[in-house]
C-alpha cells in the first residue's frame, strides 16, 4: 500500500501547487499595466484621454448657511498638468498630476436665504502615477500622498469612462472608483505552458497509460470482465478515504495523533505503515 499512499500524497501536491498559483499576484508591467502568471490582466491604457475624468460631491454644512463643493480630477497612466491657475494663494497641483481635489465654498451672505458668496477654494494634490503601485488583486490602484493615500478602484463595466467618488469615511485614504472596460480583465500575453500544466499532462498521461495497460493485461490475459477489468479497482474505490488519510496526516505534521496504551500488534498503530 506505500505506492497508494505516495499516490494520495502526490494529489495533494498538485492540489496545493494550483491553489498557491492562483493566489499569484497581478505583477505591475507600467504604470496601469499589470499581468497575472497566465497572462491575464488590466490594461487602462485606452482609457487614456486628452482631459481629466472629474466626479463631485458636495455638503451641506453649519445648519445649511455652508454649502462644500469637491471635484476630484483623474487622469490614468501618466501625469499631466492640471490646466488652473499658478497662482491661486491654495493650489498643490502645480507640477504634473493624475489625481488632484478642487475644495470650494459657498457662505450664506448676510443672513439672506437666497444669496451666497463664492470662494475660489483649494487645489489639493493627491497622486502621481510615477509612484503609483497596483494592489495584489490588479483590481485597485494606489497612489501615496506622504501620510495619506488615495485609492482608485477598477470597476469593470461596458460603460463609457466614468469616474465616481466610493468612499471619503477616512479623509486621508480617499477611494475613488473608475468605471471603464478597459478595467476589466483579459488576455494581455500568451505565454507559454507553465511548469504546473506540463506537470499536470505527464501526470495525467501516466495515469491514462496506466489504465490501457492495466485494462489490456486483466482483459486478455487474466479473462476478467466488467468493472473487473480496472487495475487495482479496490484502490480506486478507497481513494478518497486515503486522500483524506493523506491530507490528515499532512495537516497534523506529518505525525500520527498520539495512541492509548494497549496490547501490542503489528503493525505498530503508532507507525507509518498503520496509516
């Protein structure tokens, strides 16, 4: 029974190997390229475009005598110029940028309901795509801003470009979604066949070969019949109950659990061959 055992280990192996492949993560290629082992992967560079992607919001403050405008600025895979005026007394979106925050205000004038007045407000730099980075995912990307950091989430969607405000709760980790089908996931480059895949064909080849050969020589030259003609049937009908064995005495370190005191037998219920 040591080949079966081997056998059981060996499909845990292999089971384990693909788990920890797909758990690879997406590897950044330029600065909103990433690609995943297989070659999928995210590529916004058609979502390119000559102007910022802009979203807003706004919010009502000091019992709605206050009104505070923000338009976030985006622009993906490289940084350009926020087209504003250099010199506005509040403006940190002087050199090239992909993200920057325009903050505005607008103050209930003299006590009237009907008249405010206008502030040119702030520009706040917040990302540069130069020290951008993907998450692990390739489904976000994140762009430091000293102590704070702004996040971009990759929606896909067979939508025109939209970018949209996600989440401002943690005012130095602002997260922003890009709606695009540029952010979904497909094929960015063929590679070759992977050390898993060849592993897996010779495996599976050897198992095929196996079962001809076992076949021909029960048919033929032993005379069974039905599923008597499977090599090893009564193995393969145990096969989950030693996988299980396999994977138990995997988890458990290699080691059996401890046994009670008791008459002696052989095998040793303490051995390997007692698995």
């Amino acid at each position: 029974m040591g080949f079966f055992k081997v056998f059981g280990f060996i499909v845990i192996y292999l089971t384990c190997t693909l788990s920890f492949n797909n758990a690879e993560p997406c590897e950044m290629r330029a600065p909103c390229v990433c690609v995943f082992s297989n070659g999928t992967g995210i590529d916004l560079t058609p979502a390119i475009s000559t102007e910022f992607y802009t979203a807003s919001t706004y919010e009502v403050k000091m019992n709605g005598s206050q009104y505070e405008m923000s338009t976030y600025y985006y622009h993906p895979c490289y940084d350009v110029n926020l087209n504003v005026s250099q010199s506005l007394p509040k403006n940190t979106c002087t050199l090239p940028l992909s993200i920057c925050r325009h903050v505005s205000t607008m103050n209930l004038a003299n006590g009237t309901s009907n008249t405010f007045t206008f502030d040119q407000g702030s520009y706040d730099f917040m990302g540069r795509t130069s020290i951008s980075n993907f998450s692990d995912q390739g489904n976000s990307i994140k762009y430091p801003n000293g102590p704070s950091e702004t996040t971009v989430l990759l929606e896909c969607a067979e939508t025109e470009n939209k970018l949209q405000v996600y989440s401002l709760s943690e005012p130095d980790k602002i997260v922003l979604a890009f709606y695009s089908k540029d952010a979904c996931l497909k094929q960015i480059e063929v590679n070759g066949r992977s050390f898993g895949s060849t592993l897996l064909i010779i495996f599976f080849s050897f198992v095929v070969f196996y079962l001809v050969l076992g076949i021909c020589t029960k048919k033929f030259l032993m005379g069974a019949t039905g599923v008597e003609v499977i090599p090893n049937l009564a193995f393969w009908s145990d096969l989950p109950n030693l996988v299980k064995d396999g994977w138990r005495f995997m988890c458990n370190g290699f080691k059996l659990p401890p046994r009670g005191a008791g008459p002696a037998v052989s095998p040793d219920p303490n051995s390997y061959d007692s698995i």
